[in-house]
C-alpha cells in the first residue's frame, strides 16, 4: 500500500476542498475542526510516532482522514474516533482501502478507553495515540490519556504551541505550571515541530506545534498518594505572583495551624519564599510526602 499514487492524498488542498464540495459538509467552529492540507507536517507526525505493522494507532479526531491514511499505511490495526456524525461517511468512503481501520463515532473523553484497547489492539503489543486534537479539549483528552495508564506507548498530537510549550516546559521559566509537572510525572515530552496556521483548512488563529510524549513505566518520582501530590502541585500554582508558602497556607491550612505550613517546607528543603514555578518534580514530590506524613490533607 505504501506505493500508492501521491496524488490521490487526501491532505491537499485541492482534494480537501473536493471531498468536502462533494459531501456538502460545513465546519463546525465548536468542534474546532482544522484539517491539515500539508504532507510534509503529516510525515514529521507519523515520523515522530515511530509506527510499523506491529503496533496500533489510536487517532482521536480523524476529520476527513488526511492522517488516518498515512496511519493505515503504517502502522497494523487503526482505530480513529470521531464526533461528528456527518464525518462518519466520508471516513467510510475514504478509508475503503484499508481493512486495518476502524472508525468509532464517539466522544472520547466519555469513551471507556481500557475497553477499546482490549478490544481494538489485542493483536500488537504497543499502541501509540497519534491525533490533530481540537484545541479546546487539548488538556482534558491528554490527562485522560495518561492518567488512566492506558498500554500506550507514545502520544504524538498536534496542539496549540502554547499549550505544547508548556508541557515540555523547565522548571523556573514562565510556561512552567501544574500541566507541566503532570504531564512530565507520566511522561517524557519532546516539541517535534512548531506548525504555521496556513497549513490548515479553515486557518486557526494561532500558531500550532507538534509534541511527542514517551509515556514513562513508571513515574520519576515516589509519592504517598499521587492524588494528594497533584493537590499540592495545582494549590502551589493558585496564584503565581505569591510565594509557595502563601499559596499553600490558603489551601491546606487554617489560622490556628499555618505556621506549620513554613515549618513542613523547611523540612522538605525548600524555602517558604520560592514561588511554585521554582521547584522540580522531585521537590514537588518530596513536599507532598511530608505533608502526607504530617498529616496535612486538603479541607483539614
């Protein structure tokens, strides 16, 4: 399949324009459908994903399949889920070449992700999750995705470069914040690509970037409780002009108990007056523990 005409690819825009002329579909701005018309931005993305016949791709947000194709050829089995139901038939007359993909109409942030693994990728031993997410539900499908420890093996997806450089951000720079840490806490990030707004049909009004995320076997860092870990993390980012300490002390402590709160700091190594963007994962972890062993949980 790989010596397939070049001119029959979907991402053009002379072909974009045609399947959608010919199926009568409008774009839906809530959806935030962009579909890319660039070969070259689709080949560092399937290049990124590193994918061969042995393993899986889950695509999330296929649109008119411009890199579910370049998945099909890719990779073994291809599940792409889609939305928007008026996409269903243009996604079935598209991919009629291609018996490895399946097309899942759904959301999937209410999807039971764990089940369509067992379901989907029982045949191959690693799975990446390879999408041109819409921006608006970058965040919640990403965390999703990691958070449930799915056997995925990388995330490769096309976000707003903001939101990109904040996942990859270090610690003591301004795009350092809760996203960051927890992105990192499950995974290895890597910008592949900063991507124009011209590549796309309709254009979004921001610049876009592709990011590889190597999910990790097991966290960086040891913690108590990984719930209470992030609780310390998004209260230390509450307000970001204010000192750790102060930010903590609104969250976890009452005026009978705060001065504990600079105390459990001390102890942990960190001076009350950083602000939360100053600390590594591994202070953030250490932090978290010894308040978990104090005692000191959220609301108490």
């Amino acid at each position: 399949m790989n010596g397939m005409d070049e001119t029959l690819e979907i991402a053009t825009p002379k072909r974009t324009k045609e399947i959608i002329q010919r199926h009568g579909f409008s774009f839906k701005k809530s959806l935030g459908q962009n579909f890319l018309i660039d070969q070259n931005i689709l080949n560092k993305i399937v290049n990124a994903a590193d994918l061969d016949e042995s393993k899986g791709a889950l695509e999330i947000g296929p649109g008119i399949g411009a890199l579910t194709e370049r998945l099909a050829r890719a990779a073994g089995p291809v599940t792409a889920v889609e939305i928007d139901q008026r996409l269903l038939p243009i996604l079935g007359e598209v991919m009629e070449p291609y018996p490895n993909v399946r097309i899942q109409h759904g959301d999937v942030l209410k999807l039971d992700l764990a089940e369509l693994f067992r379901k989907d990728f029982a045949s191959v031993g690693k799975v990446s999750v390879v999408a041109n997410l819409p921006y608006y539900v970058t965040t919640p499908i990403m965390m999703k995705l990691l958070e449930e420890k799915l056997p995925v093996d990388s995330i490769v997806v096309m976000i707003q470069k903001e939101v990109a450089e904040r996942m990859a951000a270090a610690p003591g720079s301004k795009d350092y914040g809760s996203l960051s840490i927890a992105v990192q806490y499950y995974s290895v990030p890597e910008l592949v690509c900063i991507v124009p707004p011209t590549v796309f049909i309709p254009q979004p009004n921001v610049e876009s970037a592709v990011i590889k995320l190597k999910v990790r076997e097991q966290p960086p860092v040891e913690v108590p409780s990984e719930a209470h870990f992030f609780e310390v993390v998004q209260a230390s980012f509450t307000q970001r002009r204010k000192t750790i300490s102060n930010n903590l002390k609104a969250r976890f402590f009452t005026k009978e108990n705060r001065e504990q709160a600079d105390q459990l700091l001390e102890q942990a190594g960190i001076q009350p007056s950083r602000r939360g963007e100053t600390l590594s994962l591994q202070e953030y972890a250490t932090l978290s523990t010894v308040m978990w062993d104090a005692g000191v949980r959220a609301g108490l």
